[in-house]
C-alpha cells in the first residue's frame, strides 16, 4: 500500500544491494549512498540486511544506420597540375622575394659593422684629443704659474732698482760723483 506508491518500479529494471549498484554503474559504493542523500537513486529496504538500489537498466547501444557513399571515402593521390601551377608559380616568387631579403639583410649588417667600427674609431679618436687638450691644459696652468712667479720675481727686482736709483738721486751730484 504505502510501500506500493514509495517503490514505484518497472520490472525491467533490477533492484539490487549497495555495493553491486556501484559495481554496476562504476562508481563507489560513497557515491550510491550520497546518490541516494539527494534522492537521484530510488531504494526500498532489504529486512535486517540494509536497503535495495532501484539500478535502472543501461540503454542499449544505439543502431548506426549505413551509410550511401555518395562521396569516395579516400583522395584523388594526384593533383592535377592546373590547381599546382600557379601555387607553385607564386612559391617561387616568395622564394625569391626572401632571398632577395636576406640579401638585404646581410648588406644591412655588413653597413652597421662598418658604421659600429667607424663609430669605435671616432670614440678612440675623441678621446685621445680630450687627453691631449688636458694634456695642454696642465702645460698651460703650469706656464702661467711659472709666469706669475717670475713677475713676481721682476716686479720686486725692479722695485728694489727703483728704490736703489732713487738712494743715488737724493744724493747730491758731488756726492756721486766722488762715491
């Protein structure tokens, strides 16, 4: 009564236990009873030995129908040439066209070597000519200093003859004369 509206079944489908449902169906027996949690698996009880699993028959396999061949199954082996010309024609072009680039290329190379080294040399250059105007630089420092001393030097040589001259000249004439 009560049970006849809970168990609901089909005879073709088997009622069977727990671990044979997850045999089955290849899932683990976890899977069967939280399966049976969310109410997706119906089950009814088995007396003292736990519940039966309603495990419903798998489908049977699907009939393929025949096929007509209203298309060859396999490719012609051979191109004909009129559909490989003008590919072949234009593959030769862009063979061409990437020699012609590499050609470009190694010019290119060749100029940037060229202009890499022109630009070492100038560095080189460049940098001899900053030593050498510091070079000159240093001279000219040490000539004005030595220039400055002997000014010095000239200055103070002519300020004692100045001074000498100006002893003699206050001197009376008689005086220089006889010494």
């Amino acid at each position: 009564m009560v049970m006849d509206t809970v168990m609901d079944h089909d005879d073709s489908d088997e009622w069977c236990s727990i671990n044979e449902a997850a045999r089955r169906l290849g899932v683990t027996p976890t899977a069967i009873r939280n399966r049976i949690k969310r109410g997706t698996l119906k089950t009814k009880p088995n007396g003292n030995h736990g519940r039966l699993v309603h495990v419903p028959r798998p489908l049977p396999a699907p009939v393929t129908l025949p096929v007509t061949d209203t298309v060859p199954e396999t490719m012609m082996d051979t191109i004909p040439l009129t559909v490989i010309e003008p590919y072949q024609a234009r593959i030769a072009d862009l063979e061409a066209r990437a020699d012609e680039l590499r050609a470009d290329v190694e010019r290119e190379r060749g100029e940037r070597f060229q202009e890499r080294e022109r630009a070492d040399q100038e560095r080189a250059r460049a940098d001899r000519l900053t030593d050498e105007v510091a070079s000159l630089a240093r001279e000219l420092a040490s000539t004005i200093n030595q220039a400055k001393e002997e000014a010095v030097v000239s200055t103070a040589r002519m300020e004692a003859m100045k001074a000498e001259l100006e002893a003699i000249r206050s001197r009376s004439w008689w005086k220089r004369l006889v010494g």
